[in-house]
C-alpha cells in the first residue's frame, strides 16, 4: 500500500501530467501540417501503449485513508485542463479554418487529431469531475462535455449507467458477440433516449413535468448551443465543420471505450427482475502503468463501478480472483475493437472463462446474450 503522505507529493501526482502532452503536439500539426498531424493519435495510441511494454503493470493501491487536501495536486490537474483544452479547441478552429498552408485533408487530420485529445483526455476528465458532488467540479465537467457535444453523457452514466451496469436496461454494456459498429449506432440511440427519460422521471417523482428549469437538459442545450455559436463565430462555416469533427472523434473514443469496459460482462438475474449488486467482477480492469497515466486510472474500472466516489488516485486494483484483466491497456484493446473478428478472438475465450469462474451455476447464458433477461426493477 502507498502510504497517504506518499500519495500527497506532487511528485506522486506528476506521472498523471503526461496527458497534457497532447495539447503542444495538435499545435505542432496544425503549425506544420504534412504527417506532423499523425503526432496526436500516434503518441495516444501507440506511444503511452509502448510505454507499457516498458514499465510494466501498476499493481499498488493507495492508502484509503488519504484526505481531500492530500489529493490537491490530482484535484488541480482535472480542473486546470477546462481552460487549457478551451483555448486549445477554440484556438485551432479559429487558426485551421484560416490556415493557407493546409488543404483540406491536412484540416480535417488536425481536428481528427484534436478530437483523440478531447475525446481521450477531454471527456475522461470530464467523468471524473461530474462524479464529484461540489458544484464547481460539476460544472467544469458540464463544459468539457459540451465543447464535444455530448453533455447527456452525465445523466446517462451518473443515472442510468452506473445503476444499471450489466442488465439490459443499460445501454453500454455490450453484449457478448455484439460487434463495435453494431453497438455503436445503438449506443447514440438508446443513451440519449435513456438518460432523458431518467431526468424526466426524477422530476416527475416531483410532480414537475420534464420541461421544468431544474432539469440539467437546458444547461447541456445552452452549453452546446453556445460551443457551436463561439466555433461559428472563430472560424466561419469551416470553422464549425472543423469543431464538429473533433466532436465526432471524441465521441467515437469515449464509446469505444465504453464498449471495451463492460464487453459480455452481466450481472446476474436473481429472480423477480432482481439483480445483484455491482461488484469489482462486472468491469474489465487494466494495471497497465503508463495507459493509465494517461487516462487517470479510469482502467482501475473495476474498483470506481464498485466505489464510484473514489477520486482517481484512490481506484484500487484487484486480484484475477476478484476482477478480470485486460491483456492490454485500454488504446490497443480499442483498436482491437475496431476489427471484430480480432475482437472476438481475444475477448469471447475471456468471456467464457469468466463466466465458468464466476457463475458456473448458469447453464444457459442465451438470454444474457441477447439482453433479454427482464428489466431491473
């Protein structure tokens, strides 16, 4: 165990810097352009994964007992990005929408490469801030959200996701032999469908209807709206075109991602629309040391669904007994989602084992298979 005054030093904290790396190389491409645009997706994808290879896994646990004010240096480093990101975003629709020295496919890489920054820093930061109950962290992940266009994203996973991980009433959890680009459209579909209605529904307990000031759609409509408005205004018709890509980009990482935590993992039905509780065992978790620098511990997956308070530096990883492992960190099982059969051939043995390991009891696993257990009550 990481004693609490270790885990204090800003020494301690400074690893998880790495990500902002990312920002001075989207620049480099849109000053440079040419393959200088590749820098971003390459450094995130492949670099931080090479990165792995060399320092092995992480298998410490910081010490439980740590305070608020011991974490202070991992609080700044979520809230010092918002800015950071803003000007980064902003700064280069204004810049490429202008640039003379890129053509068009140079653009579009550069806002591609942009997008891999906020959708792999961006938004995972974003998911650490809105899982804080302060108001000020609340709202810095509100408006990391909105600048890719996907602010519904809070309600689904604080509301719906984290509820209801591994039954059919939670969209993310892909199902076993689901490809990406089948759980993808459907993904987009149901989440912004689902969390609306779990807004609605809390205001209806209320006995307010769902067009009420309360309900946090508003905000997400006029954060967005405002976010395509300042794009418009930076960079013209381009400029919004440029802003959407990105957003695109980043949406596509943050449910690839999402596809790659919870594949084929259900918790199990115990009669009467009952489930279990969430427990470490219903995420794939990844001890890789540099991917989760990165992505600040977000591969500790196991341990935030089953302590969803847990800041960051506190996520605890898990024995092979308790939580199943990724042989990868998170950017090499994403590609590998992009290739089904790839996909297929490394995850469903996995699946199978887990399934034998932790549920020998269940014959048939069909009805899982097609998320056709009955809803949770």
């Amino acid at each position: 165990m990481i004693p609490a005054a270790q885990v204090a030093k800003f020494s301690a904290a400074l690893p998880f810097c790495l990500s902002f790396i990312l920002i001075p190389l989207v620049w480099t491409g849109a000053v440079l352009g040419g393959w200088w645009i590749a820098l971003t997706p390459l450094c995130a994808w492949y670099l931080f994964s090479a990165i792995d290879i060399a320092v092995g896994l992480n298998t410490e646990n910081a010490d439980l007992d740590t305070t608020e004010d011991q974490l202070f240096w991992y609080r700044l480093l979520t809230q010092v990005w918002v800015p950071l990101q803003a000007l980064t975003l902003f700064g280069l629709v204004a810049y490429v929408s202008r640039a003379t020295h890129l053509n068009g496919l140079e653009k579009f890489g550069v806002m591609f490469g942009t997008g891999v920054m906020t959708g792999t820093v961006g938004i995972v930061y974003a998911h650490e801030l809105l899982h804080q109950r302060n108001r000020l962290e609340r709202w810095l992940g509100d408006i990391l959200l909105a600048m890719v266009l996907y602010s519904h994203f809070r309600s689904e996973h604080l509301l719906v996701h984290h509820r209801y991980v591994g039954t059919p009433r939670d969209p993310v959890t892909a199902r076993y032999n689901e490809g990406f680009h089948r759980f993808y459209p459907r993904v987009l579909r149901q989440s912004l469908h689902s969390s609306f209605r779990a807004e609605a529904a809390m205001l209806a307990r209320k006995n307010l209807p769902w067009h009420h000031r309360s309900n946090p759609f508003w905000r997400y409509w006029a954060l967005q709206g405002a976010m395509l408005a300042l794009a418009l205004v930076l960079g013209g018709w381009t400029g919004l075109v440029l802003f959407l890509v990105q957003a695109g980009v980043a949406i596509w990482q943050l449910e690839v991602v999402n596809y790659v935590e919870h594949y084929g993992l259900t918790r199990k039905h115990l009669g009467d629309g009952k489930y279990e509780h969430v427990l470490p065992r219903h995420s794939w978790n990844a001890e890789h040391r540099a991917t989760n620098w990165l992505m600040i511990n977000l591969q500790r997956h196991s341990d935030h669904h089953y302590k969803p308070d847990r800041r960051f530096p506190l996520l605890q990883t898990y024995p092979k007994d308790e939580a199943p492992q990724l042989p990868y960190g998170y950017p090499v099982m994403a590609i590998a989602a992009m290739i089904p059969p790839l996909w297929r051939r490394i995850m469903n043995p996995r699946v199978r084992a887990w399934r034998r390991q932790f549920y020998p009891e269940i014959e048939d696993w069909r009805p899982y298979n097609k998320a056709a257990t009955p809803l949770p009550r």
